[in-house]
C-alpha cells in the first residue's frame, strides 16, 4: 500500500525517475521554457519554485544546495547554477512565489497525453 508516500511515480524506478526530473530542472533553467505532459509539469514546478526562492539568497551555501541538485559534477552544471543565480533569482527578488506558469497545449497525438507549457513569468 502507498498510504502517505508523495510524488507520482511515473511507471519508472527511482533513479530513472531521478534522472527525469533533474533532466527538466535543467532543461527549465536552460530554455527558460519546456513543453511536458501535464503530470511531469506538476510533479517539477514545485522543485524550481524552491530552487528559485533558494536561488534570491546568493549564498555558498545555497550555491551548493542548487548544484547538489543538479548533480555538480561537470562544468555544464556549473554553468546552469551560474545562470540561475545570475539570470533568474534576480528577476524575480521582488515577487513571492510564483515564478512559473504552466499553459495548457492540447493532447499529444500519440497516447493522447494532456501537454502543457511550463515557462517562468515575466520577472
């Protein structure tokens, strides 16, 4: 029984899952926009709005945090965490929460998925 667990599976074991959402993270603080099924948009929005919020305070500290969450080892991670705390956090330091919105697109042809379109607000 699941009684109390959290978080959507996705019909995948642990470290594939892990490796799906740390993929979006990146691809989010990348593109600054990603097209997604709705389950796996909602399951990662609450993930970047805390890196986000993390991410106002430039700290070492939550420069390690933020790169731990990325995996930190290669010089592409470097760069991502660069970006969030460089780009991203200070677009957003007057606003309190609520730095993503998710747009619905339409069914995915193929499964008939529900897709969306998560993108950071305007800061």
């Amino acid at each position: 029984m699941r009684h109390r667990i959290g978080g959507r599976q996705f019909g995948l074991p642990s470290d594939q899952r892990k490796a799906l959402l740390k993929g979006l993270l990146r691809s989010m603080i990348i593109y600054k926009r990603i097209e997604t099924t709705e389950t796996r948009a909602k399951e990662i929005q609450p993930l970047i709005e805390k890196l986000v919020t993390r991410a106002k305070d430039d700290s070492v500290h939550s420069r390690r945090i933020a790169r731990a969450t990325f995996g930190g080892r290669s010089a592409e991670d470097e760069d991502i965490v660069k970006e969030l705390f460089t780009v991203i956090a200070p677009a957003f330091v007057e606003r309190h929460g609520g730095y993503t919105r998710m747009a619905k697109k339409g069914i995915r042809r193929g499964d008939g998925a529900p897709m969306v379109i998560l993108e950071f607000v305007d800061g």
